[in-house]
C-alpha cells in the first residue's frame, strides 16, 4: 500500500512536467498564406516568405531580415546584421477570450555592405511562429518586396473571417466550408459524420421497407406483430439518424458562415507605408545599409 502513494506523485510530477514541455504556437489554426500567398494588384512589388529559427522571437526575425536580404541579391554585399533594434506592439483582438491577432510595430537594422548601392523597400505583412519545449522559435513571415524603383504597395488586412466563402461550400457539401477554411479536423468530422449518418438513414429505410413488404406477404397473427415491431423500431431510427443529420447540417453552416478561420490576407487598397533599406554610413564612415520603417 505505501509504494502506490509514493508512486502516484511521480507519476502526477511526470504528466505536470510533459504538461508544461509542450511546444507553443503563434496561432491555433496554421495561416493560410503559409501554403497561399496574396497576389500583388500591381508589377512594382512581390509577396514572398522567408523561414528563420532563432533562440529568441527577436533574433528569428534578425535572421529573417537577413535571410531576405541574402535572397534579394545581396549575398556578397552584406557581411553580418551589426545593429538591430525592434520595438513591438499587441494587436490584441480577443475571440471567444482568446487572442488572436499580433504585430510588428517596428523595427530597424543596419549591415554592413560593399558594392554598388542599391535600395530595397520591404513591407511585413505577417508572421506564424512556433516555440519548441527547448525554447527554439520557427518563424515565417510574409513580406512585400520592391522589385524595381518606389513600390506601390498593397494595403492589406489579415483576417480570419471567410463569410459566405465558407458558407456556400459548406451548403453544397457538408465540411467543405470548414476545410476551405483550415479547419481540417472539423471538416473531416463534419464530413464524416454526414456520410454515416446519410447511410443510417438509406439502411434503416431501407429495412423499413423490407419488413412493410414482409407484413404483406405474411398471414400469421404473432409473425406480422413481430415484423411490425421491427418495422416501427426502424422507422425510429431512420427518424433519429433524420433529425441528426438536419441538426449537423443547420451546425454545419452556422460553423462555416460565424466561426474563425487560418487567418488570410485580404487586399483593400493601396498606400504608401513601406520599411526602406537605404545606403548609410555606420559609425568610422564605413559603408552599411539601413532599414527604417515609415507609416
């Protein structure tokens, strides 16, 4: 008896701490620019991502402007990020008491390049992160990027309502709505659960009438009651498997048209709000590059 209550607190220890070793991420629901990037309304910028993992949030995106900066052609040109200074602000937008929305306010970074000169505007649009039980952040973010010249970039939005885009779909096929939305879980569930209740009610209809037909063809007294009682217990079941079915669907929709989605990047016009590198000189007169963001 004494080694079960010295056994049942290692045991509770051991769950706390698997609790408490469970990796944290930005957003419940992956973003849906992660796999579908916005399309520019216009030649002068590109929507592009760029992968970092840092050992703080602030250092995966001092790797992530590096990484943007090696990508956009500057590989010989920039030898390390000497400065970086960010400052951060919560977009805190609360649904069913939770958050649900974060953001870069600003930030500012220097490197030191040799070369030509050159100027890149850059936009961040949004980031998904991840925080390992080791304390590693995975970061994606999404930038807009100049391509030639002053850029005129979108303005955009994120959001994780999809209105009658989820609404229709879930109308035509129950569940497509939810996957439209990055709610795969729920859309197989929803998914499945129609198809198995479509099914109960074509085999207990289906049973139904096979004992109607038995009724007829029967002429003894206690064989037709029995029949009639199976009959009856079908049609009850057919029914219940009815009104379930009508009930997910009604869930179905509601689900599809009211509940929040992967969040997504919507488009609504156009400004001129850009971080800006910029040739300058670093301390020594030596050559380096600025990044300044101006709204």
């Amino acid at each position: 008896m004494k080694s079960r209550f010295i056994l049942l607190p290692i045991l509770s220890l051991s769950f706390s701490g698997k609790v408490l070793a469970q990796s944290v991420k930005s957003e419940k629901i992956k973003p849906q620019w992660l796999h579908k990037q916005p399309k520019p309304t216009n030649l002068t910028f590109v929507y592009e991502t760029d992968y970092a993992v840092g050992k703080s949030l602030d250092d995966a995106r001092m790797k992530s402007l590096n990484g943007l900066i090696a990508a956009s052609g500057f590989e010989s040109g920039v030898v390390v990020l000497s400065d970086y200074k960010s400052q951060t602000v919560d977009s805190k937008v609360y649904s069913n008491g939770k958050l649900s929305d974060y953001q870069i306010d600003a930030f500012e970074a220097n490197s030191q390049m040799k070369g030509n000169e050159v100027q890149l505007h850059v936009k961040s649009i949004a980031e998904y992160w991840t925080r390992d039980i080791n304390g590693m952040v995975s970061l994606t973010t999404l930038y807009a990027k100049s391509l030639n010249g002053t850029p005129n970039f979108d303005d955009v939005e994120l959001t994780t309502k999809y209105g009658a885009h989820g609404l229709w779909r879930s109308a035509i096929v129950p569940g497509w709505g939810q996957f439209h939305k990055g709610s795969y879980l729920k859309g197989g569930l929803i998914l499945g659960g129609t198809v198995a209740l479509v099914g109960g009610i074509i085999f207990t209809e289906s049973q139904r009438s096979d004992y109607v037909s038995k009724i007829t063809k029967i002429h003894d007294a206690g064989i037709k009651r029995a029949y009639a009682t199976k009959r009856d217990h079908f049609a009850t079941g057919r029914n219940i498997c009815v009104g379930a079915a009508a009930a997910l669907y009604v869930y179905n929709l509601l689900d599809a048209f009211v509940a929040p989605g992967a969040r997504r990047v919507v488009t609504l016009r156009s400004n001129g709000n850009t971080y800006a590198f910029a040739p300058t000189l670093l301390e020594g007169n030596a050559p380096g590059v600025g990044m300044v963001m101006s709204f």
